[in-house]
C-alpha cells in the first residue's frame, strides 16, 4: 500500500458499487432465464451489477495501490452552486419558472459570485427573459407557471 | 452509387440557406465554445439537443458536427494566447504556439494552425467520404452477433481512452445498467422503476447528458480563476519561410489524425499527441521544439482537425463513437429516431452526405473566421467564467424540463450533475456512461436475438469470423494500455 486516496473518490467508487448491489438484488426478484434460448429480463441487469459491484472493487483497491491523491480543489463553492440549483428545481412547482431561474441566476451573481448588485439583477432578468421567449415563445413549451403567471 | 455523385447531391443539400445558416451557428459556437473555458463541444452539443428536439435531424448533425470540429478550432486559440488549451486535444499546440506568442508571433501560429486545420479537415473529410461508405456496405451483412460485439467494442474502447481503463470500464457499465430502468421492450415487464410511472420510460439520453456534460462540468469548472494576461497577435499570415516549414508537417498531421480518429474512440487528443512526436523526430535540429517551432503547431492542428474527421467514420459507418463528443452525437441520432450504423448509408444517405458536404464548406467558413478575425475571438478569453455559469445551469434547467414537461427530470438533472462534478472532479470518464445509457438497448436486443439464433449457445460470438475479430479488438483495447503501463511502470522502476 503506497498512500491514501482522497475519500471523495472512495466515496465515488462506493456510489457506484452499491448501486451494483441493488441492482443484483432488483435483478435476483425478476426472472433471469425462464428455459428459452435467450436470456430473461434479470439477466443483463444481473450482470451488469455483479459487475459494477467488481469493478468498483477494483477501483477502491487500486486507489489505496496507487500514488496518494490529493483531494484537489474547493468544494464549498461547487456545493452552494450545486444547492442553488437544487433550490431553483424545487421552485419550478412553486413559484414558476421565471422567477424561481431569476431567483437562482441573481443568487449566483450577488451571493456565490459577490458581483455588483445592479449588474446582477440586469444579467439574471435579461438570461430569464431569453430563456423564457425561447423555450415558451420560440419552441412552445409549457414552462411552470407560478402566482405571478410566468 | 458513386459517392462523388452521392457528395455532389450532398452539397446540394447543404448549400440551401437552411443548411448553410446552421453550419455556420455550428462552426462559430465550436469555435466560441473551444474558447470560453469550462465548456467544450461534448457540453455544447449536450445543452443544444434539447433546442433541436423535434427538429430537422440533418440540420441538428450538421450544427452538431460543425461544433465539434469548429471547437478544434477554437481551442487552439487558447493554447496560443495563453498557454491554457481549450481542449485537450490542443495541449500539444501549447508547447510550441505560446512560445512563438511570446515571440510576438502569436498571430503566425494561429494563422498556420488554420491553414492546416483547414487542409487537414478537407482531407479527413475527404478521407470520410470514400472509406465510410465501403465500411458501411461490408458492415451490412452484419447480424445479431456481430452488432453484439460492436457494442462491446465501442464500449471497450471508449473506456480505455481516459486515465484508467477501469474507471472507463465501470462507467460504462453505470450506463448499460441505467439503460436497464424502464420496461423491458422484449417482454413488457418493469425494471427497477420502483412504483414511479416517470421511470417508466427509462432514464432520457439528454437529462444524462446535459447533467453529466452540463452541470458537471460547470460545478467542476465554478472555481476557476482569472485567466493569464493575452499577449499580442500580431500579422496571422505565415511567412513563405514558415509555409515552407509547415507543408510536410501539415500533411503528415492530416494522415495521422485521419487514420487514428478511424480507430474507435482513439480521438483527436492521441492523434495530436503522436504527430508532435513524429515532426519531432523528422525535425533537422529538435531542440527547437519547444522553443516556438512552427512545426509544432502545424503538425498537432492539422492532425486533431483530421482526427475529428476520422470519427465520423465509425460512428456513420459501425454506429460506434470515435470520441467523446462523437459518442453524444451518436445518442442524438438515436434521440431523432435514426440508427447509426452500416443502414444508414442505405436509408439516411441524403443526411449523412449533407453532412459530409456541410464539413466541407464549414471548413472554408472557419478559414476565413479564424485568418482575419483571430484578434476578434481572442477578446471572448477576457470575459469571465462567473458571467457564464449561471446562464449555462439556467440553459440546463429549461433544457431538461422542455424535453419532456417533467419536473421529475430535472431532479434526475440535480442528482446526476452532482455525480458528473464528482466524475470530472476524480477524473472518472462520463462518455462511456452516455454510451452504455445509449447503446445498452442496441446490446440487450442482440444478445437476445444472437442467442435465439444459436439455440442458446454463446459460442456464436466467437465461431463468427467478424464478431470473433471485433471481441478479440475489444480485448486488445482493455488489454494492451495495461500491458504498456505495466512495462512503463518496470521500466521506471529499474531506472530509479
């Protein structure tokens, strides 16, 4: 054993095997061959998470071999941007399309990003009213509509 | 039919308006998105498939291809102004191009990066257009087993391109298996939709891509800094002395970059990786290179714009991916309800030689943007990245919903975006994932079919000739980067 991997990515690989997991058990309730030629609906899925589950393996166990990693870069921000994102989605039901996507631009700007206030509102309403004549004009999609009807 | 007569009916289609207006969107977002950082062709490509959702297929190739190799273009500006690469592709350029900047010939290096784009793209294409067709017609007496083992084979080689084979490996196999979720086509039953109907049709193509693309890469890319200060253009026409260096460099380039982009998922990044190599050893005196020689610029752009070329070959001809952002245009076609592969020559002619035609004129386009107007592009590296995230997640949002009118997408948006920030984060490849989500339904289908075939014997995959050859090229793929890091790995340790 040569270092110690950055747990983030011991983190990802895991995701990624326990997802093979319930994947094998998904696959062992469905029929895998049912005495045909060709395989039944579990057997592919039950492949491919045998396999990811090894694979996984793998990965976490060539990490711990390998050169120690840095866990490289910040992630608080990527987080806040990742959480503005998520916050704007749920918003989609409630408060509508434009101004949950206004909301989270001018989050970005004055709050993640520490821009000027007045510079942030004109740039996250200008990128909503493009995005809104483009997908609700333009391409006719039925956007969420909140309380104030846009 | 002749393909020179196929090529002319081609360019009949792609000089329309129509067309010739969607060539140039495609070439000059290429070349945009190859210089704004955090944002390559994969991403760009990913964000407009929900725009050209229910469009014209054609335009939407034609747009997509001239994105992806006017990102070639437009990386290399980066690489010369200021020694960051737009793509990875262009690193190569960075060695020799941003010395010459700084020499105050930073306008010659751009000028001869066109050039030789230019001449290395309207060869690849040319290339394209007589080795696709022949590929497609002997891949049509393809069966289930074959196209089996192609899938395999696309899915091998796109794994083993990125830093670890099994990192690409598992990847892959994360998207075969999310190709699982929804109803089983063979049979009707429901698999892993866990009581929700929205599962029902399986996770979209696009909420992948765009999160994996879109998301990920902004999360991973919200950190940047400032860029470096740009240094001075200057003239972009190359000297007679710098043509005559240039010429065997250029065409040598084109050659590789064609017959490595040919290889699948080999791609543009190895292609300019090996043509730096060869013009080093050709060179007369190779201690300039590194120092601004011109053939190191010439001879890397010319054989990633080749390269880029070269990919359109499987994925018109196999229907498997010869990189990265072949593999998202391949899901596109899929997403339009075409089948990429050896038919296509047969049923969707008129499309694929629209856009051979269209790769032809897209490179005459992109010669007269990138020589007078290389001082204009190189003004996009002074806009910073915090203007241009938000509206990117904004795009992604919208995208997503339009797709399908589903707010349950774009939770699926949220929460595969934070694994693309993560895969990006620790290097983890995201291309094989989109392929496996896109051809995992390709793979089941002939399974099942080679399998009825045979009478249930898996023996048919490697008793047939072409099949047998394809999973022995599969193998060779996981196996052979191995071997060579294995014997680097004893050749560093017996020098240490």
């Amino acid at each position: 054993m040569q270092g110690r991997p950055a747990p983030g990515e011991v983190g990802l690989a895991s995701i990624f095997a326990i997802v093979g997991v319930v994947w094998i058990a998904g696959a062992a309730r469905m029929t895998i061959w049912d005495g045909g030629f060709a395989p039944d609906s579990g057997f592919l899925p039950l492949i491919y998470g045998i396999l990811l589950t090894a694979l996984s393996a793998i990965t976490v166990v060539s990490l711990f071999w390998g050169d120690a990693a840095a866990d490289a870069g910040a992630i608080a921000k990527p987080l806040l941007v990742l959480a503005a994102v998520l916050v704007a989605v749920i918003g989609l039901s409630v408060a509508g399309f434009g101004i949950a996507i206004f909301l989270m631009l001018l989050f970005l700007y004055a709050v993640v990003e520490k821009l000027p206030v007045v510079r942030s509102l004109l740039a996250a309403a200008g990128t909503t009213a493009v995005l809104y004549v483009v997908f609700k004009t333009w391409l006719g999609v039925p956007l969420p509509i909140g309380p104030l009807g846009i | 039919m002749d393909p020179f007569v196929d090529l002319m009916q081609g360019f009949a289609a792609a000089l329309t308006p129509k067309y010739l207006l969607v060539c140039f969107v495609g070439v000059l977002l290429g070349q945009i998105v190859g210089v704004l950082p955090g944002i390559g062709p994969s991403a760009a490509i990913a964000l407009l498939l929900p725009l050209t959702y229910n469009s014209d297929p054609t335009a939407a190739i034609i747009m997509f291809a001239g994105v992806y190799y006017g990102a070639q273009y437009g990386g290399t500006l980066t690489s010369v102004l200021i020694s960051v690469p737009g793509e990875s592709s262009t690193v190569m350029t960075t060695v020799d191009g941003y010395q010459m900047a700084l020499q105050g010939r930073g306008g010659v290096a751009l000028g001869i990066a066109a050039i030789g784009s230019f001449i290395a793209g309207t060869l690849g294409t040319l290339g394209l257009m007589l080795l696709a067709p022949p590929l497609a017609k002997a891949a049509l007496a393809f069966g289930p087993p074959e196209y089996f083992a192609l899938v395999v084979l696309g899915l091998t080689a796109l794994a083993a391109v990125g830093s670890s084979v099994m990192k690409g490996l598992t990847t892959g196999v994360a998207g075969l298996l999310l190709g699982t979720i929804g109803i089983d086509p063979q049979n009707g039953i429901a698999r892993f939709d866990y009581g929700q109907i929205w599962l029902l049709d399986g996770v979209e193509f696009i909420v992948l891509t765009v999160a994996l693309f879109g998301v990920g890469e902004v999360l991973a890319s919200c950190t940047l800094g400032v860029l470096r200060p740009i240094v001075n253009i200057g003239s972009p026409f190359p000297t007679r002395e710098d043509w005559r260096a240039s010429r065997m460099p250029i065409l040598r380039g084109s050659i590789i970059g064609f017959l490595i982009g040919v290889l699948p998922a080999a791609g543009a990044t190895i292609a300019s990786f090996i043509s730096y190599i060869v013009e080093k050893r050709c060179a007369k005196d190779p201690s300039r290179f590194g120092r601004g020689a011109i053939e190191g610029v010439a001879g890397p752009e010319s054989s990633n714009n080749a390269a880029s070329a070269g990919a359109m070959v499987p994925m018109f001809a196999l229907g498997v991916p010869g990189s990265g952002t072949t593999a998202v245009m391949l899901g596109a076609l899929i997403m339009f309800g075409l089948r990429p592969g050896p038919e296509m020559f047969v049923q969707n002619s008129g499309l694929v030689w629209a856009v051979i035609a269209s790769m032809y004129i897209g490179n005459v386009l992109l010669l007269i943007m990138n020589l007078p107007l290389a001082g204009v592009f190189a003004r996009l590296l002074k806009v910073p990245y915090y203007w241009l995230y938000p509206p990117i997640l904004a795009l992604c949002v919208a995208g997503v919903y339009s797709q399908d009118n589903s707010i349950q997408d774009c939770w699926l948006l949220v929460a595969f975006g934070a694994l693309g920030w993560m895969m990006k984060r620790y290097d983890w490849p995201a291309a094989p994932m989109i392929l496996g989500l896109v051809l995992g339904p390709l793979f089941e289908e002939n399974l099942r079919r080679a399998m009825d075939m045979s009478h249930g014997s898996g023996l048919i995959f490697v008793s047939r000739p072409i099949s047998s050859l394809l999973l022995a090229a599969a193998l060779l793929t996981l196996t052979v980067p191995a071997l060579l890091a294995f014997l680097r790995d004893r050749r560093a340790l017996a020098q240490a």
